[in-house]
C-alpha cells in the first residue's frame, strides 16, 4: 500500500519545480558542452560547430511563425540573406574605416536588417493565410533571389561581397575559436531572447492567433498589426543567425537566397519538432553534422537525408523532439524500463533497413556511375563493383542476397519490435491511468 | 516585327509547356488544398523516363508509356504517402511533398548523373517547319505546342461532358458534399493526382528534349509553375491556360528588351534625374525578366488571391 501512495504523490503532483529542474539541468548540461567541446576538438569541427549555431537559431526563428501563429514561411532565406549582407557591408564599412564599432556588436547589423525587412514583409504576407500566406512569402524570397544578381552595388553580383574582421580591444578574432565564442555568447542571448518573447504578450497573442484568430479578433485586438509584429520579431532573429554565419564566413553572394536555404530552416524544425521550443535545435545539429560526416563518406547524404525527412514527416510527425517529450512524464515515473528491450529490438530493426537501403543505393551510384559506365564500354564487359572494401560481382547470388536478406529480417524485426512496443506504451498508460484515479 | 513574330511563337509555345504542367497542379490544389511540392518532379521524372525508354524503343511508345509510368508513381504518392499524412493536417502535407521533391531529384542523379543526358529530337520529328524572316522554325517546338493543345482539349472534354468530368469539377468544389452524396472521393482524389502526375510526365517527355534533360529542370520550372497557378487563380485549368501563356509570352519577350524604369518615367519628366541616380532604376528590363513573373504573382497574391479566374480564396 506504501508504494501505490507514493507513486500517487508522484503522479498527481508533478511539482513545477521538479519540471522544471529537469529541462535547467538539461539545458546548462548542454551548454557546458558548447563551451568546452571546442577545446578539444580540430579545428575543421569549430566551422561546422558555428554553422550549426547558426542554422539552429535560423530554424528557432522560423518556428516563432509555425509553432506560435500557425503560418508556414517557405521564404526565411531573404532575412536570413540580407542579414548577412548586412553584417558583411558593415564589416567592409569598419575596415575601409569610415565607422567603428566594436566587433562582438557587428552582428547588431543582421539584426535591424531582418528586422526591418521583416516589418514591411511581414505587413504584405500576414494579409494572407495558409497556402497563401506560403506562397507571398515564397514570392518575396524568389523576388530577391531573382533581384540580387543584378544589384551590384548592395549584392555584389555574380562574385559576392566579401570582407575581413577587424579586431577589437585585444581580440584579433583571427582565430574559428575565438568567432565561435562570440557566436555562441549571441546564441545564448538570442534562444532566452526568444524563450522571453513566447512569455511576452505579444508572445502569447501569437499563440492565441495560431489557435483561433477569430476570437482574438472579437477581444478587440488588430490581428493583422499583431502578426506583422510576430513576423516581424521571426525575421530579425533570422537575420541576427544570418549576420552570425557571415562574421564567421566573411563573405556572402546571392546564392544565399535559394529556395533551399529557406527549405532548410523547415526540414531542420519539423525534424527536430515543431510542436517544442528547443525543438528546431535538435534537427538542425542532428542533420547539420549528418551533412557533415556523411557528405565526407558519400555523395549519396542528401538523398539520405531526403528519406530521413520524409520518414519523419510521415511516422513521426511531432519530430525528435516531440519523441522526447513524449517520453519524459513515464520516465520521471520510473516507467521506460519496459520499453528498453523493445525500443533496442527497433533500434536493431531500423539499422538493418538502414544497412539495406544503403548497400541497394551505394551499389546502384557505383554501378551509374561516369566511370564505371566508361570502363564497362571500354572492356565491353560489367566489371565488379567495389564497395566496402569488398568486391561484388554482380551474377552472384551473395550480391542480390545480401539487401534482399537485409531487408527481409529488418522487415520482420521492425514488425515484432512495433507490436511489443505498442504493448509496452498501453501498459504504461493504463498504469499511470490506474495510479489517477 | 521579326522579333515580335518569333517571340510571340517562342513565347506561346513555352506557355503551352508551362500549361501541361500546371494543369494538373491547379487541379489538386483545388480539390485536396495541397500544393503539391513534388509536381515539378513529376515534370522531371517524364523527360528521364522518356528518354531511357525511347533509347530502347523509340519515341513513340516512350510518348505512351512514360505518362503512364508516371500515372502509377503519383498513385503511389497519393495513395500510400499523402493519404497517411492527410490527417496531420495540410502543412504536414506539403511538408511530404517537399521531402519528395529533394529525394526524386538525388534519385535522378544517382541514376544519370549531374549533367544533361542527351536526349535527341526523334528522327521523323527534326524537321523544318517553315521559314521565317530567313530563319529556319523547327517543327518539333509546334509539336510541343500541337501535344499541349491536344492535352488541354481532352481534359476540357473530359472535365465538362463527361460524368467522371462531373464527379471531379464537384469534388474540387464541395469534396465533403460529393462524398456525402455516396461518391468515393478518396478514389477521385487518387485518380485526378494520377493523372495530374501523368500531364506532367507527357509535358517533360515531350519538353525534356528541346529544353534540356537535366536533374536541375524540377527546380527551374517549380517555382515558375506556383507563379502560373496562382495567377491563374488556384483550383482553376482555364486560369491555369491564360496565366501559362501570358507568362510564357512575357518571358520570351522580356529577354529581348532593354526598356528601364529611367525611360518609364520620361512622360513626367524626371528620365534625366533617374538616369543619374541609376541602381535598380537604370537595370534594363531583360536582365531582371526572371523577377518579373514573381512580381505579378506577389502583386495577384495581394491584390486578386483568387487569381484571374478562380472563384475561392
């Protein structure tokens, strides 16, 4: 009887401050990590540690639109973009000398750039809803993206701008270390900057929008000013992760603008999750090194990450992060023991379809390939491919085997492993639904 | 009068194209309230498809086979990818048809590789059709032509006279009426993206040779054909028809002219000042032609969301 009271305390109370201890602790964790993995890492990985800081506010500022207001943004790149323009013509303007400014406050400059891009922008798409909100928002990117290249005076033309970063006090900021610990400092500030602003009325009048704009509208409030504010707020973040990535890249050219690069914000949120604030973070560091490492082992990652982003969307639509969440309330209950030997069986599951997928794909880009089309002309005859160190003929049986076998056994491994999965999540419900009442 | 005679032909063929493909985008829009990302693939997939089966066996069953080939493979999306999706709503939705969108091009280059393949003019096709102020016009861009007028002919046939046409007009209009009237509205929403994705396979078979067979053609003509649909008016195949050609029209005129927003404002007077000011005011309007179709598309989205001829916002 003991034991069912305490679980009952447990349940019935899941104190404020337990919750929030967990996601403190959590997140200083996270931190600490930040800082000091630099210090033992290459310096080839201090770049990608930036971008990742930078496409990870990009995707947090993207999803202030989403996961508060409900609109869907396919244009983020022009604000990140003239963000970056920004930053890079007041570097160039520091370094010709005509204006000082300390280095650490240059990204200020991306800022107020996707700040006020952000506003006049904002004002036109936030008339429409829905489709039609994405497309206008499509347009002005396009518009820009199109625009751009001709512009040689803001754009830089075909070549892009570039500049060099001055230093300030006794920082040189020659060093990737150094930029990445200003960058990190401006990460910081801008993901609690953004934390706030969900706390803010306006913040708060953005959620109330995503759920029912009608009934704000009935409470008196000019819906179409509060969500040219919120958009408003979504691109100067955008904008300031923009002016981040060019402090570190020194340079910028209209690419930036590609449809792309504001598709990359929406892969990264709805990977990482939408529905949760830190969510957007997740799938940014996640696919970022994924690009990382696997682009280094195979030319094959974008097509990988395409599959990724499409298994998400259809199986997980809540994302990793949603995943997580999820999984937070059994476990302060003491109840994931259950589904650690499913959850194993799926993860076993999930490689060997993994390992099939990609032996099926490396197998056929070595077989399409350029070169081997040519060697196989020249020796008119199919030469072996070579993939993993190991050669495969290719009328062998072992060689058409080994997906089909690969497949076979993930299949039914991932069959049983959903069905004991399932049990184990009734079983937790209807448990902590017993431990309720 | 050259220049206005060959652009007008250019142009009016290049908007029959942008028709094939847009046709059946506006069509599921209008009916699922999805904008289909992948639509341009689909494009795609009918220039590669069309290629590799005319090596094997000649233009004319690749004509046939390639849009079929396509009609199963939008079955596929439609049947066991976005009907999973649907319930999560519609971002989710375009979401998946995004996802596809970047795996059908990779997939396309793990196949044939980064560059064009080369994708010839059939034989029987490369011919001079006519002499035009002292240039040869080759008769396979009025087949392009002559293959999107027969297309729109059978639709509008098949949409207006037909009791088939009847059901898919209804269900563009009011599904969950049409469903409630006993009709298998998810059998109509599978069958209109099948054939949506079949046009725009018969549209790159047919284009995929004349402009040319490469991994980049999805994403030089998708946003393109987001443009013809919404100025066309969402959910609509006529609209879809006038905004194609008035785009293509105005693409292959704008390449040709070196007129200014300087010389615009000459009738007031002020030519002289903008001249000097120059910067965006002096750019000629050939080279910012591609920004154009996005302006009027920014301007419609604003102004006429319904575009020139929907009846919905």
């Amino acid at each position: 009887m003991s034991g069912l009271s305490e679980t009952e305390a447990d349940v019935s109370r899941p104190s404020l401050f337990d919750r929030f201890g967990f996601a403190t602790a959590a997140i200083l964790a996270a931190i600490i990590v930040l800082i000091v993995l630099p210090l033992v890492l290459n310096d080839r990985y201090i770049g990608t540690l930036i971008k990742m800081l930078a496409a990870s506010l990009f995707a947090l500022a993207f999803n202030i639109l989403w996961r508060q207001t409900k609109l869907l943004s396919f244009g983020h790149a022009a604000y990140f973009g003239l963000g970056m323009f920004a930053v890079v013509h007041l570097m160039r303007a520091i370094e010709a000398g005509s204006i000082s400014l300390p280095l650490p406050l240059v990204p200020l400059a991306g800022l107020g750039a996707g700040l006020a891009f952000g506003w006049i922008a904002g004002f036109f798409a936030t008339i429409r809803t829905g489709t039609y909100f994405a497309m206008v928002t499509l347009a002005i990117a396009e518009l820009i993206h199109q625009l751009a290249p001709q512009w040689e005076g803001v754009f830089g033309g075909e070549a892009g701008l570039s500049s060099m970063r001055m230093p300030w006090a006794s920082v040189t900021f020659g060093s990737d270390i150094e930029v990445y610990y200003l960058v990190l400092a401006w990460f910081i500030l801008a993901v609690a900057a953004m934390y706030v602003f969900t706390m803010t009325p306006l913040g708060r009048l953005a959620f109330a929008l995503g759920d029912n704009e009608l009934r704000v509208r009935f409470l008196g409030y000019d819906t179409h000013a509060l969500k040219t504010r919120v958009f408003a707020v979504s691109g100067m973040f955008a904008g300031l992760a923009g002016g981040l990535l060019a402090l570190a890249n020194e340079n910028v050219d209209h690419t930036i603008f590609n449809a792309f690069v504001s598709g990359s914000a929406v892969i990264h949120t709805f990977v990482g999750g939408a529905g949760v604030f830190l969510g957007p973070i997740v799938g940014a560091f996640a696919l970022t090194l994924f690009g990382f490492v696997v682009s280094d082992a195979t030319r094959l990652w974008a097509l990988y990450q395409g599959i990724i982003f499409v298994l998400v969307v259809m199986y997980a639509p809540q994302g990793v992060g949603g995943a997580i969440i999820d999984h937070v309330e059994p476990w302060r209950q003491g109840k994931l023991r259950s589904l650690v030997g499913p959850y194993l069986l799926g993860l076993i599951a999930a490689l060997t379809l993994a390992s099939g997928t990609v032996f099926l794909f490396e197998y056929l880009a070595r077989l399409f390939s350029d070169p081997y089309g040519i060697q196989a002309a020249s020796t008119k005859a199919l030469p072996v491919v070579e993939l993993f160190s190991i050669t495969w003929p290719h009328a062998s049986p072992t060689t058409w085997m080994v997906p089909v076998a690969l497949f076979a056994v993930g299949l039914l491994l991932l069959r049983t492993a959903i069905g004991r999965i399932r049990k184990a999540w009734e079983s937790i419900k209807t448990s902590s639904l017993g431990a309720e009442e | 009068m050259e220049f206005v005679v060959v652009s007008l032909l250019n142009g009016v063929i290049y908007g029959l194209l942008l028709f094939m493909v847009s046709a059946g985008l506006t069509l599921i829009f209008g009916m699922m309230g999805v904008l289909n990302f992948a639509h341009a693939s689909f494009y795609m997939l009918g220039a590669y498809f069309g290629y590799s089966i005319s090596r094997l066996t000649g233009f004319w069953p690749a004509i046939l086979l390639a849009p079929i080939l396509l009609a199963a493979v939008g079955a596929f999306v439609e049947r066991f990818m976005l009907r999973r999706v649907h319930r999560h709503g519609h971002a989710h939705e375009l979401l998946l048809t995004f996802g596809l969108f970047f795996i059908f091009e990779e997939l396309i280059k793990l196949f044939y590789g980064f560059y064009p393949v080369a994708y010839a003019v059939p034989e029987e096709l490369s011919f001079t059709a006519f002499n035009i102020f002292g240039l040869d016009y080759p008769f396979y861009r009025l087949f392009i032509g002559l293959v999107a007028v027969v297309m729109f002919a059978a639709i509008y046939v098949l949409l207006r006279f037909t009791r088939a046409g009847l059901i898919v007009r209804a269900a563009v209009y009011r599904p969950r009426m049409v469903e409630g009237l006993g009709h298998n509205v998810p059998l109509v929403f599978l069958g209109v993206f099948a054939m949506g994705a079949a046009m725009a396979g018969l549209a790159g078979t047919v284009a995929g040779i004349f402009y040319p067979t490469s991994p980049t053609m999805a994403q030089e003509l998708g946003i393109i054909v987001f443009v013809v649909v919404v100025v066309g008016g969402l959910g609509s195949v006529e609209g879809a028809l006038v905004a194609s050609l008035l785009i293509g029209v105005f693409s292959s005129f704008a390449v040709g002219l070196d007129w200014t927003l300087a010389q615009a404002l000459y009738p007031i007077g002020l030519q002289g000042w903008a001249e000097a000011v120059g910067g965006i005011l002096t750019v000629k309007l050939a080279t910012v032609a591609g920004a154009v179709p996005y302006f009027i598309m920014l301007l419609v989205l604003l102004l006429r969301p319904a575009g020139l001829l929907g009846e919905r916002v």
